[in-house]
C-alpha cells in the first residue's frame, strides 16, 4: 500500500509534536515543572501493590513478550501470506525500536534522580522506550488482524498509557517521556506501516493469500 497523504499527515504531526515535547522538556518552562511534579507526586504514592503491578505491566514491553505476540498476531489469519505477513510486523516493530534508539542518544535526557528507581533501566529517557515499543507491538498486532479501524486505532494509544504509566511509578521515566513514546510510535506507524503494506486489507480464510 503507498503512504496516503492522510497517514503522511498523521506521521508529520507526530513527530513535529514529538519534536515540541523534546525541546521543551528540559526547557525549564511550563511543561517541565508539569513534568517533575506530576513525577513527584506519582513516586510519593507509591505502595507496594502497586509496584508489583508496575513490574508486571513494565514487563509486557521486553522483546521476550513483544516478539512472540506480534509473530502470533501475524499468523492468526489464515492465508499463504501469514509468515511474510508475520515477519514485516516484527520488521516494523524493530525499525522503530531500533529508530528511536538513536533518537534517543541524539536528544540525551538524563533520566529522574536513581536513588527513585524501582528497576534498572538502560539509555536515555525521551522516548521512552517500553512506551514505544508496547505502542509499537500494538500497532503491528491490529494492522496484522486487519483492526485497524474504528476502536482498534485506540490499541497503541492504550498499550502505551498502561506501559508507561507503569515506568512512571517505578520512577525510571519522567511522564513526557511517556508522551513522547506514545507520539514517536504513533508516527512511525502511519509512516511506515503503509509502506510496508501491513494492513492493508482484513487477512480471512478466503483471502487464499
């Protein structure tokens, strides 16, 4: 499927919006004293129920589980296509893993204060990359399934706020990393999602594909 001037758009104003967060972020201005105390409040309530869920939801964003769900998504429909079909959804899933890796190193955000930290986290905190690549995978998973319509575009949105939520709390992300996670693998999607071709049409059992 060619990129349509409406997935264009969406992808340009991802990232020009993921460029606003990330100058802003350590600007000193609005946005990042929003930034730290809606971070200081998250860590001043922590309890322990909650921790152990932040661990188990941060959890569902490591390779080990991502990968496997996406190649599942992939084959579910049947068709002749379901391993070609399988494979550009992991191919998505690492371009942008391994895209937003260097735009990470590029912007540098320290990440909060380690002495806050629940888990040991790697890298640089804008965009976060558990938030990412949840979003990610999510994105992949309907546009496998042939969802991507109607409810189903809110999957990435929504695997994003709980992943990143959950990195919040374990006080290894500041909250516009989350945003700006949220925002990169949304452009990514409507960027190379139709230039792969993942998507375009609902995989059945007639599609013979």
């Amino acid at each position: 499927m060619a990129l349509t001037v409406r997935s264009a758009a969406g992808a340009v104003a991802a990232f020009t919006a993921l460029a606003a967060v990330a100058s802003r972020a350590e600007a000193g201005g609005l946005l990042t004293r929003a930034d730290r105390a809606a971070y200081e409040k998250v860590r001043m309530s922590r309890r322990e129920p909650g921790v152990v869920a932040a661990h188990l939801v941060s959890a569902l964003a490591e390779p080990a589980v991502i990968y496997p769900l996406v190649v599942l998504a992939g084959l579910a429909p049947a068709g002749q296509a379901r391993w070609r079909r399988a494979g550009t959804a992991c191919v998505l899933v690492a371009g942008g893993a391994m895209t937003r890796r260097r735009l990470s190193g590029l912007i540098a955000r320290p990440r909060p204060p380690a002495e806050a930290w629940l888990i040991t986290p790697e890298g640089f905190s804008l965009p976060s990359k558990h938030t990412a690549i949840a979003a990610l995978a999510a994105g992949a998973c309907t546009r496998s399934l042939g969802r991507n319509h109607g409810p189903a575009r809110a999957a990435p949105l929504l695997a994003a706020a709980a992943v990143g939520t959950s990195r919040v709390y374990l006080g290894v992300h500041w909250p516009a990393d989350v945003l700006a996670g949220w925002l990169f693998a949304e452009g990514w999607l409507r960027l190379a999602g139709p230039v792969t071709g993942l998507g375009r049409e609902p995989y059945g059992p007639a599609s013979g594909r």
